[in-house]
C-alpha cells in the first residue's frame, strides 16, 4: 500500500521537482522536493510558474520504499455544489463556452475549460442562463458541481 508523502510540484520542461522556489530551482529527486501541505497550496505555487510550466503533484511512497509522484486533477474555479453555466452554439465551432466572470455591470466573461467556470447559486445560475437564451442555434444550460 502505498503512502502519501506530501504535494510538491513537478515541471517536465525542466524534468525535475521544484526544490526551491525563489529563485526557481528543480532536481529530479522527489525526496528533495519542496512540500507543501495541500494540494491547493501545490498548485498555487504551480500556477505561479507559467501556465503548462508546471503541474501539482502527491509525493507517495511505495511498498518497496521508493518514491514517486501521481499528477493531481486540475482544480476547477467553481465550489462542489454550487452551479455553473454552460453554453453551446452552433455558430462557434470552439465547443462549448462556460461563464467564468461577471462584472458589477453584469457583463460576462466566458472561457473553453469547465475548470474556469466560475459557480453561482442556482437562482443566480438560472438568472443569468436566460439572458443567454432565445438564438437560435444556441443552448444553455446549467450544471451543478459534483464533489
């Protein structure tokens, strides 16, 4: 049975564990890599490094004493439970679109990846789903979070 470790963070540009990080220094060996105690932390730090640059990953120790790691799930913006808005339209060939922001103005942003979307209470969600609504060719929808 294999045990966790910890949560560091794993470039494979500089095929290495991040060891230090400022300045920014990576080695290949997990056990000198820098732990953080959660994954959120993990990928805060992940995230500071460039988008693609780097990725959270769980240090774990196998039966046989050696240590690798297991790349975490990308976390989504959006809080389990909550609800998220997804458009499709027929007009952009993109795929679907998920609303990651809104302004005090009620201004909407959106974006490609589920995981941007950002989660509103199922009022809000419904509410701002049909402002959407009525083109044709397009459908709205709204989902809830799982955990």
């Amino acid at each position: 049975m294999s045990k966790h470790i910890g949560y560091a963070v794993y470039s494979e540009i500089e095929s290495g564990y991040l060891i230090t990080a400022s300045p920014c220094n990576y080695l290949w060996d997990p056990a000198a890599a820098l732990l953080y105690e959660t994954a959120a932390k993990a990928w805060a730090s992940a995230n500071r490094r460039g988008p693609g640059y780097a990725v959270a990953v769980a240090i774990v120790r196998d039966e046989s004493g050696n240590l690798h790691h297991v790349e975490l799930p990308i976390p989504m913006k959006a809080a389990p439970g909550s609800w998220i808005v997804r458009l499709k339209d027929e007009g952009i060939p993109i795929g679907p679109l998920y609303i990651s922001s809104l302004s005090r103005e009620g201004k909407s942003r959106a974006s490609t990846e589920v995981r941007d979307a950002r989660g509103f209470s199922h009022e809000k969600a419904v509410e701002l789903a049909a402002t959407f609504e009525g083109k044709q060719g397009r459908t709205v929808s709204v989902e809830q979070v799982q955990s």
